[in-house]
C-alpha cells in the first residue's frame, strides 16, 4: 500500500517539476531619455527564484540613491505553468549628465551565477545657478547656493536650498541631510515658515524660501558632491476650466508633488604645505587662552590646567597638540567642554581642555606654555599661537592621600583572587578585653622581682656604706695585713717590734687603744665560742711570755718567738673570719 | 579544722576552674564547627557569646573578623582584624586578610612611603603590644640591675670586686643600652595604645557632618571599611572624627566600629 502511495505522488509531482522553467534575471529602467532633476526607476526582476537572492548594488558615481530597494512579488499559473517574478526597485537620480550606464551585476544563487545586462540612460541639462539658467518651464524649482564656492579641507560653510516656486505651495516635507561621503554635516534647525520673498529670475517674479540651511565640512581634499535631495511640496491646483471648478464651489485641490535638488560640486582644495607641528587639523579663525585655577599648591594636590580656544571654523573636527608636561607631574586625560552653536554663518564658539595635573614633588616649575596652530581660510595662511601660563610654586606637603578606586596594580588584581585564610581551631592567651595594667599577672611577677631587686639593692647599699664609714670595721678590716707587714720588717731578735705587732693587731680587731691591750680587757671582747677560748688561752701564755721575756737577757729569748706570734695573729684572724 | 577546710575549699574550687575552661573551648569549638559548615550567622552568635564573656583573645577576635567578612561584613570583619592586630601584630594570616579587605573597600588611602628608618622601626614597635613591651622594660631593668650591681654585693665577703668588674663591663653596657631603648619604646607604645582612638565605618556609606545634628551640612562621605580616627570630643549619639588628619567632621556613633 505505502509503495502504491509512493508512486502515486511521484507521478503527480514529476510533471510539475518539469513545467517549472530555469531562473532569469533582467534589469530596467522606467525612462532612458531623463534631466538632471529627474528621478527614476531602476527595477531588477528575478523571474522564478524562490527567494531575493542576496546581494549589494553600488550606483556611484553617477547615480545617487533616492530610496530603495522596495521588494514586489507575483506568482501565476498559465496553462498549468507555474511562474513567479520577484522585483527589486531602486529611484534613483543622476549625478551628472551624458551617457551614463547602471552597470551589469552577478551574483550567486544555489551554485549557479547570474549577470545582469547593463542599462543605458541619457540625462541632460544640469541647472548649477540660477543666472546660468537659459530657461526656467518649471513653476517650482530649487538652488543649491553655497557660502562659498572656493574652499579648502577642513573649511566650514553654510549651504542653503532655496526654493523658487509660482504655484501655491501650502507645504513642504524636507528630510535632514544625514551625511555626505569626504564631509561633515551640520544641519541648521529650521522654521516650519520660512521667510518668503520674491525674485525676479530671467524676467519672471518668482516666490522664494529658504527651506534647509548645513554647514558642510569637508574633510579631505577634490570633488565633494552634495548629491541630489527629494523635496516633498504640496501645492494647491485647481481642476478644469468649468464654473463649478472655481474655488469658491470647492474647485481647488492639493497635490504633492517631488522636486528633486541638483546636485552641487564643490572642489576642495588640500590644506596647502608648511603645517606647523603643533597643527591638528584646525581651520578657521581663533584666539586662545590658557591658565592654571591656582598657582601655589602643596605636592600631590590637584591643579588644572586650562586651554581654551574660540572662534569660527571646524570646532568640532580638531582636538588640541599634545603638552609635555614635566615627569615630575601626574597628567590626566583631559576633560574637553565645548560651547559650540552652529549658526547661518558657520560654527562659532569655544573648546576647553582642562588637565588634572598632580605635582609629585615640591619647587617651581615653569609649565610650558600652550601652543596651538591654525589655518585662516582669510589670510590665506597657518597661524600660531602661544600662551604661557604663571610660574607654579609647589610647598612640600607631608602626607599623601590618594583616593583612586582604579589604581590597583596587576599584583593587587592577581592578590584580589585569594580568599582569607582559615579561621584558629583553639584560643590561646586569653585575656581580659579591656587591657588593664593592674590585672596581668605576668606584669605583676615582674613588677615584684624588680621591687625586691631594687629593696634588696638599697638594703645592702645602706649596709655597705655604713661598714665603708666605719673606723672601727676600717681597723679591723686592716688589722692583719698590717700585723703581717710589721712581722716582715722585724728581725726575729726584737722581742720589742714583735711584741708591737701583736698589741697593734689585738688593738685593731677589738677596737682599743694601744695602751687599752690588757689581758682583761681582751677577755671581755674576746668571742665566747669554745674553739675561741683555746685561742685565748694561748694567746694569754704568749701574752705572759712576751712580758717575762722583755726583762730577760737577749740570749735566752726564743728562736721562734716570732714564728709564734705570726701563728698567733694567723688563729685570731681565723677566728674573726 | 583548718586543714580541712582548706582541703575542702580546693576539692570545690578546682573543679570549677577547670569546667570553666572547658566550657569556653567547648563553645569556641562549637563557633568553629558552624563556620565549617558555613552557618555563618549562628558562629557569629556564639563568638560574640565569648565576646561578652569579658574575656577575649587573638584567635577570637580574628575567627570573629573571617565570619563577619564570609557574612559580606567587610567593615565589621576589619574592625575585629583591626583589634586582633593589636594583640598579635605580626601574624602573618591575619595580615594577609587585612590587607585583602582593605583592597576592597571603596575609600582606599595609599599613603606614601615613609623615612625607612621610621617603618623599621614602626615594624619592630608593633612587634609586641604595649604590655609585651611594659614586661619586657621590667624584667630587662631587672638584669640591669643586677648585673649593674652585683660585684658590690659580693664584696660584702670577700674582696673580688675588681676581677669581676672587668668581666661584666661589657654585658653591663649592652644591658644599660637594652633597657634605655626598652624605656623609649614602651613609653612610645604606650602613647601609642592610648592615644590612638580609632575606629571603622561599618555602614555602607556615611555622611560626615560638619555639626552633631542631621541637618547639618554634610562636608564628605564615606565608606564601609574606612578607618578613621576619634577625636575626643564626643557626645552620646555622636563621634568626632578625622580622616587622616586632613578632615574632620561627626558621625553617628552606629556607623562606626571601634577598634
């Protein structure tokens, strides 16, 4: 069943596909014969292409594009013979007049290529001005009048469209002139009403507008076209000559009707040589200004530097010369403000370019001065100016602060990609939260170590100083070295000298006067400790030896009588130790 | 008796100490849990619970400041960074997180650098906190002294003061220099500790006031994370600040943090 089907529907679709016939394409135009002011129709038709093939159309330099493309489609069946026609339609005005030719085209369309033939079209008589003019059969017509018709690149002028009109014009629709290849365009806001006057043209009185104003700059030297503009005007008509068609029955009529601008040539003529360096494209008239909002700050505060420049010309197009300011400063990029009107006569106002200038360090700094160059269509030559600015004097300033969110260096980006680190699993040195001098503990053992430091110290230096004052702990304390000095210089047969020592030595340790060393005296300082009193019993019989001994003949004093009172002094200054 | 109300008086207060202890590590474990587990509210709630206590650390504060900032708290958490700096103020994490907010916030301030001999010694100051360097003064003119003065208290015996003048005259210098530098720099940290009242801007965005009352002209703004400078002259709703010492106005005292 389903190849029954099959077959069914292969042959009902097999003739149909064969009656479709191959794709072709023509090109046209609705009239060959045409005049500078005439527009017309340029049409490309695609006969049995299922969709607009796509493509771009470039009708320079002798065509100018009024509107279009606007797309038509029709389908037909004629003695079951399918065909459809797809239409592109292009208005378009001439550029110039001759023997001009829309150029063939080919483009592709499912793998195959297709070529248009070329189209040939005769226009004829270009209206430049109104004097030129040899005859006028239209009752509304407009001129392109310029400022002035010799000018350089960069030069501003004005441009009117005026209209010429003997009809009843009642309205008029006339778009803004958007942009003109190699120029800038400013176009000038315009009443609804404009001012009307009349003129006399080859001997004819015609009404006249003006109905659009531009100033035109250009920006690059030779030909600079203002290509042709549609006008829309609706102009009252009345209908036949019958009575019913006065006025007054309603006789009269609006209708609109197209007039299109001639086209207008200027020949732009280049910049002539010697620009100065400090030329930026400038043309017109100007004065310039400079100046500084203070000149005494502190380094690392802001100053501005401004440069002002007014006039006419081509404000808009130029910027200012670069300033090389000394690396000592910060340069921002300068923030421009323009007051800038464009007028009947041209583009007049000023341009200001403030530079935010940060002193990195202290001094005087001559800034240099601003410099500006221009070329004065007028004088037919490049001008400069300059304007020097007062000295600066920058003071020293201790703190820097600089508040800028956009400052981070590349390493301070790369660092903003971390995260914080980890958070402490366990406290350590707890402390009370208020930091309290009094509560530390730690601060307290060593505020006392010092304090028994410092009440050691003083105790012991009391001490200390009140022995080094003492005669008694002076006598004692040299008790034995003198004892043993005198011994040394005593011949061991001067029972006198030795006897001498020991009295001077007991005198000293228990602090008497020589004539106070008695047996008795010496026992009652003498030390109670039992060694002590074995010592003192010897020294009591060497005591009573030396005094039985000074009246005995020197031969039966002892060899070592001296020997015995050095051991003696040696026992009495162990004992004292 | 006495024994053994003694006894008694241990066998209760020990005790207590101990749980004491226990209870506060186990809350700042708790703290610590909820942080890992990104419940960041409620470790907030319990390291302020350890706030309050009265009693505070390094770690609390800096675990208090990360969960402020995980919070999107960027002035509150360099507050608490802020006050755990000035109990450890070298710590190398904690100033890696400051240093990481503070590029965050919109008021940056890069000041310039100063004498290197002055950020030497701002480093090494802040080394220590001011009591670190009050105990540090103590125990230093405590070896001072004692070195300064001991053949003089061991002549009281004996009779060797000279040999062991000569051997410590080094070490008494080197410990005399010590001390002096210790005096000047407590005394600095101490100026420091007590003379700088600062605090954080908490709020978004603050308006400095030229007077203590909201209609008063606003003379500049600032922004969470800023750090200014309290001037003592405040009233109860009210701080009087200065921004770097360049300006100074009032602010709310709920816009700010203090350190």
């Amino acid at each position: 069943m389903k190849r029954i089907l099959f077959r069914f529907i292969v042959t009902l679709l097999l003739p149909i596909s064969f009656l479709k016939s191959e794709p072709r394409v023509t090109a046209s135009v609705d009239q060959h014969l045409i005049t500078m002011k005439s527009r017309f129709t340029f049409s490309i038709e695609f006969e049995d292409f299922s969709s607009f093939p796509g493509f771009s159309y470039d009708f320079k330099p002798d065509f100018m594009l009024i509107s279009g493309p606007s797309r038509s489609t029709q389908f037909s069946i004629v003695n079951g013979r399918s065909s459809s026609k797809k239409v592109l339609s292009y208005t378009l005005a001439p550029l110039r007049e001759g023997e001009l030719t829309i150029p063939s085209f080919s483009f592709s369309y499912r793998g195959k290529t297709y070529t248009t033939d070329a189209v040939k079209v005769s226009v004829q008589g270009q209206i430049v001005n109104p004097a030129a003019r040899q005859s006028r059969p239209e009752q509304a017509f407009i001129e392109v009048i310029p400022a002035k018709t010799n000018i350089v690149s960069g030069e501003a002028v004005s441009v009117i469209f005026k209209l010429y009109y003997q009809v009843q014009v009642v309205n008029y629709s006339f778009d803004p002139i958007s942009a003109i290849e190699g120029a800038l365009i400013e176009n000038i806001q315009q009443s609804r009403n404009p001012a009307v006057s009349e003129e006399n043209i080859q001997g004819q009185i015609y009404n006249a507008a003006v109905l659009r104003r531009i100033i035109i700059t250009p920006t690059q030297s030779g030909k600079l076209i203002i290509p042709p503009q549609r006008v829309r005007l609706e102009v009252k008509s009345q209908r036949g000559g019958s009575f019913f068609d006065d006025p007054f029955f309603g006789g009269a009529f609006t209708q609109s009707k197209d007039i299109i601008t001639p086209a207008y040539t200027f020949d732009v003529k280049p910049l002539p040589p010697g620009r100065p360096e400090t030329f930026t494209g400038a043309v017109g008239e100007y004065s310039l200004s400079a100046g500084l909002d203070t000149n005494s700050v502190q380094a690392n505060q802001a100053i501005t530097y401004s440069i002002t420049v007014s006039g006419n010309g081509n404000l808009k197009i130029f910027t200012f010369p670069k300033i090389t300011f000394p690396k000592t400063f910060q340069v921002f990029e300068p923030k421009v403000k323009e007051n800038i009107r464009v007028q009947d006569n041209g583009i007049s106002g000023s341009k200001t370019w403030e530079f935010v200038l940060i002193p990195d360090e202290s001094g005087q700094f001559e800034l240099p001065p601003a410099t500006f160059s221009y070329y004065s269509p007028r004088q037919n030559r490049y001008l400069s100016i300059e304007k020097s600015v007062p000295t600066l004097f920058v003071s020293p300033n201790e703190r820097l602060i600089v508040e800028n969110q956009g400052s981070l260096t590349p390493q301070q980006v790369q660092f903003l990609r971390e995260d914080i680190r980890h958070i402490f699993s366990q406290e350590s040195g707890i402390r009370p939260a208020k930091i309290s001098l009094s509560k530390d503990r730690s601060l307290k053992i060593a505020i006392a170590s010092l304090s028994m430091l410092l009440i050691l110290f003083i105790t012991s230096n009391l001490l200390w100083y009140r022995r080094v004052n003492d005669p008694a702990y002076q006598r004692r304390l040299s008790a034995f070295s003198k004892a043993k000095e005198a011994l040394r210089q005593t011949d061991g047969t001067e029972l006198l000298g030795i006897s001498a020592a020991l009295n001077r030595y007991l005198a000293d340790i228990f602090n008497l006067l020589e004539g106070e060393v008695h047996m008795a005296t010496i026992e009652r300082k003498f030390p109670r400790a039992k060694q002590a009193k074995l010592v003192l019993g010897e020294l009591q019989d060497l005591m009573r030896l030396l005094e039985a001994l000074k009246y005995a003949p020197a031969q039966d004093l002892p060899k070592d009588i001296k020997e015995q009172v050095s051991l003696m002094i040696q026992k009495l200054e162990d004992i004292r130790e | 008796m006495r024994q053994r109300i003694l006894i008694l008086f241990i066998l209760i207060s020990v005790p207590v100490f101990l749980l004491g202890e226990s209870e506060r590590e186990k809350l700042f474990s708790k703290a610590n849990q909820a942080y890992e587990a990104g419940q960041m509210q409620e470790a907030l709630e319990r390291y302020l619970d350890l706030l309050y206590s009265g009693e505070v650390s390094f770690q609390l504060y800096y675990n208090l400041g990360n969960a402020y900032y995980r919070m999107g708290k960027i002035g509150r958490a360099i507050q608490y960074w802020e006050k755990a700096a000035l109990l450890q103020p070298q710590n190398g994490d904690l100033n890696h997180n400051l240093e990481l907010a503070r590029l965050k916030i919109l008021d940056r301030v890069v000041l310039p650098k100063a004498f290197f001999l002055f950020e030497y010694y701002w480093d090494f100051r802040s080394s220590a906190d001011m009591l670190s360097w009050l105990k540090r003064t103590i125990w230093l003119a405590f070896f001072t002294l004692f070195f300064w003065f001991l053949p003089y208290w061991l002549i009281l015996g004996k009779n060797i003061r000279s040999n062991l003048n000569h051997y410590l005259k080094i070490p008494k210098i080197i410990l005399l220099i010590l001390f002096s530098a210790s005096i000047l720099i407590s005394i600095d940290a101490i100026r420091y500790n007590y003379g700088n009242h600062q605090a954080i801007v908490i709020s978004n965005e603050v308006q400095v006031k030229s007077a203590p009352l909201i209609s008063s002209n606003t003379l500049f703004i600032l922004h969470e994370g800023s750090k200014v400078n309290l001037i003592l002259d405040e009233n109860k709703e009210w701080y009087k600040i200065s921004y770097y010492g360049d300006k100074s106005g009032w602010v709310r005292r709920e816009d700010l943090g203090e350190i």
